[in-house]
C-alpha cells in the first residue's frame, strides 16, 4: 500500500513564508529556507513553495530562492507561482524543483497541461485548485482566490487528469487557515472521480483532521503551513498518531 504523504506548504510574499486566513489577512511565518532544512530534517515526506504574489505581480517566481532551498533539503519538492511556459518550468527544475505546480495559467492556457506533460512528465505536473463554494457549486478561483470563474472544481479536475497532470492539489478556500478541518466530502468526491492523487489542502488544526482527510477524504496527501510552521503540530507526532490510525506513513 502506497504511504500517505505529509506536506509543509511554504506560502512565499517578498521573500519571506506568510500565512493567512481564508486567503487573506497575510503574517510573517519566518525565513523559507531555514523553514525547509527544519522540515526536511524533522519527517516531511515533501515540501510545496508557493509563490503566492507572482502571479498577481506578473513576475516570476523567485529562481534563487528555489536554488537556495533545493541545496538545503533532501526531499521531493514542488515550486509554483509565476509559472506560465514550458521556459518557465525548465528555469525552475535547473534549480533544484522536482515538480511544478500551476494554477491561473492553466486555466487561462490549458493547453499548457499538455505541452508540460509531454516535454517533462506527468509525474513532474501538479495542477493546483483553489476553489470556494457558491450557491452549493464548488467553483475555481484564480490569481490567488481572487478571481472567480465560471469552472466548477469537478468539471476541471476531470479535464486536468485528461491533459496530462499527474497530481491536483485542491484547497478549499473556504477553510482555508480556519483550521476545522479539511473538505473530506469533495475531496473524497475527487478521488473518487479521478485516477491521479489529491492533495488535500485547507483546514488543517488537529492530528485528527489529517486522520479524517485520509479516512474520510480518501486523499493520497495532506498539505498544511500554519499549524506546521507556528509548531502547533509536530509531524514526528503527526505521524506516529496516523500509524496508530492504521494509516501508512513514511517514518
């Protein structure tokens, strides 16, 4: 049986990691490669950097930044924001990401799925999310929930796997830094519909929320910032609970 995965999510704005509420209300959460050596070195199976102004700032997401954590850690990590060609993608993996994550451009270009699925591997593609519910729609939000769209996430989803993704990160913005939990019904409506795995995102307080987004959600992965990076939850902690759940994780 395949492990389930515990992700650091590092939010970066001006160089440094930031968290918020409900996409909003930002505050400093410390140095991002001093917070990625303490993760790599203390049970993390991966580590996710957003770059979550780039897109809104039309630039770039920060390459040196990139180059500085890929020398620091020793596990899988997935960079996004900014990213929006197949050049974009090449510049990041040459320093040191092994995967990417995109999101406004895949909607806007989707397309993009493809072209960086066959240059580089589905393997290589994560294709992330973020959608709220409206009127009892789950819809898609972009330039860092900012912009609503006529997409609903399970519609999406579905063309995402189509394309080529190899892995959706969804968040709920809805409970986004809440942390009551994460959004088990649709990510659990996710896994069921498609073949690649989710990455839960969005609520994460208790051990027993990521217990619930494996059992309940059925994801394949569970992404948190805030109760990581503020040592609410210690994920040695984190994991051993989750072996006593039954649940297989790497220790």
């Amino acid at each position: 049986m395949l492990t389930k995965r515990i992700i650091p999510c590092l939010d970066i704005k001006n160089g440094r990691t930031v968290k918020g509420v409900n996409f909003v209300n930002l505050r400093d959460a410390g140095d991002p490669v001093e917070l990625a050596r303490f993760y790599s070195e203390n049970g993390a199976d991966e580590l996710v950097f957003l770059d979550i102004s780039a897109t809104e700032e039309r630039r770039k997401t920060l390459a040196n930044m990139v180059l500085k954590v890929a020398q620091t850690i020793n596990i899988p990590f997935t960079v996004g924001g900014g990213i929006s060609s197949v050049e974009d993608v090449e510049v990041l993996l040459k320093n040191g990401a092994d995967k990417i994550s995109i999101n406004s451009s895949a909607v806007k270009n989707p397309q993009l799925i493809n072209d960086l699925a066959a240059k580089f591997g589905s393997q290589c593609i994560v294709v992330a999310i973020d959608a709220k519910q409206i009127n009892g729609e789950w819809i898609v939000h972009l330039v860092g929930g900012k912009e609503p769209t006529t997409l609903t996430l399970f519609d999406w989803a579905k063309e995402v796997e189509k394309r080529g993704a190899g892995e959706i990160l969804f968040t709920s913005m809805d409970h986004d830094g809440t942390k009551n939990g994460f959004a088990n019904k649709a990510l659990a409506q996710l896994s069921n519909a498609l073949t690649i795995p989710i990455i839960a995102s969005g609520g994460a307080g208790t051990t027993v929320h990521f217990t619930n987004a494996f059992k309940e959600g059925k994801a394949d992965a569970a992404l948190a910032a805030s109760v990581f990076h503020f040592k609410e939850i210690a994920i040695s902690e984190l994991k051993n609970e989750l072996q006593t759940q039954g649940i297989p994780v790497r220790i």
